[in-house]
C-alpha cells in the first residue's frame, strides 16, 4: 500500500502488518459468489473523466473510514494520486487505532512530502510500536526534519524478515548512498528458505538498486522465474519492483512471463493455455504498462470480472496502469463491485489512469 508495494495488489507491506481488529477474513463487503456481472452498462464511456475521476476520490474518502484497517489503509495509498484530497485523511489517520493504518499514513505524508502536515507526526515518534515509529522517522527526514535513523537500521537488522523489508524500503527511499553497505550485510542473512526472508531479499535488492547499484537488479529479474509454486509470490513482487524501479532490460523477460503457453504455440488456445499464474501474468502486464508497454491490458481485461475477488483488485490495478481510455472506462464499473477492496483497487486505478498516466514507447522505425 503506499507506494510501498502495491501493496494493494500483489502483496503489499501494509497488510503485512498485525491489522489488529479487522473483523474475520474474507472479502470485505462480502466476496461474490460467482463472476461479478459487467456493471458498466455504457455509463463508464458516457461519464467524462473528469467525473470519473471525482467518483473514484468519493469511493476512496469513503472507505478511507472504513470498519476495515486494510482497507482504510489501502484507500490512503490509493488516494496519494490526489495529494491535496489526501491529505485531511492523512492527518486524521496518523490518530488511527490501528498500527497498519498509522503507519501507511505517516509514510503518506513522507512520500508526498506534506510538508504542512510533519508536526502532525512528531507524536508518533513515540508509538508504541517500531514500525510506526519508523515510518514518523522517514516522514520527518523527507520533509527536510533531520532525525537519528538508527531505528530504522535497527529493524532493518531485526529479526522480523517483515519488517525488515520495510526498513530496506524506507532507506532506499531517502536516497542516501551511505546506506548501501549496511543493506549489503543485512541481505547476508536473508537467504532463508521462507517467504518473508525472500520478500526481504527482494527489498533490500529494490533499495541498492534505488541507491544506484545496478547489480541488484539481477537479484531482482532472477526472481521473476520462479523454481515453486511458493515462489510465484516472490515472482509477483519482482515484477512489480521492475516496474516500480524502470528497469527497461527485463522487459524481453516480463512478455515472456504475460505470452508463454503451455503448449508452446504462438497464441494461447484458450485462457487455461498460459504457462503461469494470473496473479504473475497481472503483475508482469502492470509492470510492463509503467514501462510504457500497454499492450498487456487484455490480462487486465480477462480477469476483472473473475469470481476471485483477489485477481478482480488486481486486475483493476492492471487496468489502471495500462491506462487506456477502454480501460478506464471499464474501471468505473468496477466502482460498484461487491467487494471493498476491489473497490478500492478501481478507484485507486482510475486515479492512475487520470493524474499519473504512462507514456507509451513509440513503436517502429
């Protein structure tokens, strides 16, 4: 969430987190039975982006409330498109019973730089919990307030391979190059046979990458293909590092991993026909439209009415990267899906789309 991993979508640090009292698990707003019928109805094309645009910040400052922390914490990062609506939820979210929720707000005001909302944060120096403190930390030094980052290199260096991984996030974020030998050290010991370890792995490789080491990002590429089924995750998440970062050199890889068949024909016989996951087609097709390589939005398209509301948030986060006028159109009818959190990935896509479209790569000649 925030910026910090798409957390949305894929995997996302925020619901790493201990969400405290989130109510049961499940889909939020009840999980579809079956395939979400088409809401869209022609209205998506009739409406004006301008209008789709203020629904999707309604739908977003709506559930930027909600009794769920997940999905207040993910109605925050998908409102950092919209700065100036974001930041009176901000400021109310920094006061937020939920660890989750404080911690996505106050990475909010750092990567934003809300400059006029830092004191705001000052109290959370002294929260209870680690992370949280963290994250008042980044946000004060982003916004010109110098502080003591030894917190942030000690959870860096912790034992929690999860919160580790935010720690490596938040330096690669400040951008200062003296942080890359002790990402180095700390990446010695994250070669466990575990998700979290590998997750952590695949952060510390972001950050060095961030602070200009370009070897790290073959640590990075090398994850796209995984060896297990446990694996996709990590394949997912560097996908969608690739992306994040503007890695241009994976992009033979990334159309591999969206095009590849079972069979090893040209053209899939049908959807079942493709070698991986949807889950890493989805993140493949994303990564390769912030690359300025939309042609993946058929991915997007396939799965935004699946009967899993997982692969519908994720689809929609597709479809908001690919950005194409179709595409935005077909997200304003996922604005009354059944699911929250599906929800908040359209609305959040529509916002892309509109205030941070991608270039597409000139073809040809």
């Amino acid at each position: 969430m925030i910026g910090i991993r798409a957390r949305v979508m894929v995997i996302g640090l925020v619901s790493g987190l201990a969400m405290g009292c989130a109510g049961g698990p499940g889909g939020g707003g009840g999980a579809s039975p079956g395939p979400v019928v088409d809401a869209q109805g022609g209205e998506g094309l009739a409406l004006s982006k301008s209008q789709m645009r203020e629904r999707a910040i309604g739908v977003l400052s709506e559930l930027a409330f909600d009794s769920e922390p997940e999905v207040r914490a993910n109605a925050i990062e998908a409102l950092q498109a919209v700065p100036t609506r974001v930041e009176p939820i901000v400021r109310a979210s920094l006061q937020d019973s939920n660890v989750g929720v404080r911690y996505a707000a106050a990475m909010t005001v750092g990567q934003l730089q809300l400059r006029d909302t830092t004191a705001l944060v000052r109290p959370l120096l002294d929260d209870p919990s680690v992370v949280v403190r963290c994250a008042a930390i980044f946000a004060l030094h982003r916004n010109g307030v110098r502080h003591d980052l030894t917190p942030i290199a000690d959870m860096l260096n912790g034992r929690d391979f999860s919160s580790a991984s935010m720690g490596a996030f938040m330096l690669g974020e400040l951008g200062d190059a003296s942080a890359a030998p002790m990402l180095r050290s700390a990446a010695k010991r994250s070669h466990f046979d575990h998700p979290d370890a590998r997750n952590m792995q695949l952060s510390i490789a972001e950050a060095l990458y961030k602070l200009g080491d370009p070897a790290a990002g073959d640590v990075i590429r090398a994850a796209i293909y995984p060896n297990t089924v446990q694996g996709f995750e990590q394949a997912a998440l560097a996908a969608q590092i690739i992306g994040e970062v503007g890695d241009e050199s994976a992009v033979a890889q990334l159309i591999r991993i969206v095009e590849r068949t079972r069979s090893g024909a040209a053209q899939a016989t049908g959807p079942d026909d493709y070698l991986y996951p949807a889950e890493l087609r989805l993140a493949a097709s994303a990564a390769l439209a912030r690359l300025g390589y939309p042609d993946g939005w058929y991915v997007g398209e396939r799965y935004r009415t699946d009967p899993s509301p997982a692969l519908r948030a994720q689809a929609a986060h597709t479809l908001g990267r690919t950005g194409l006028g179709r595409d935005v159109a077909a997200l304003n009818g996922m604005l009354g899906d059944p699911d929250k959190r599906v929800r908040v990935a359209a609305a959040g896509g529509i916002l892309n789309a509109i205030e941070r479209p991608t270039r597409p790569k000139p073809r040809g000649g």
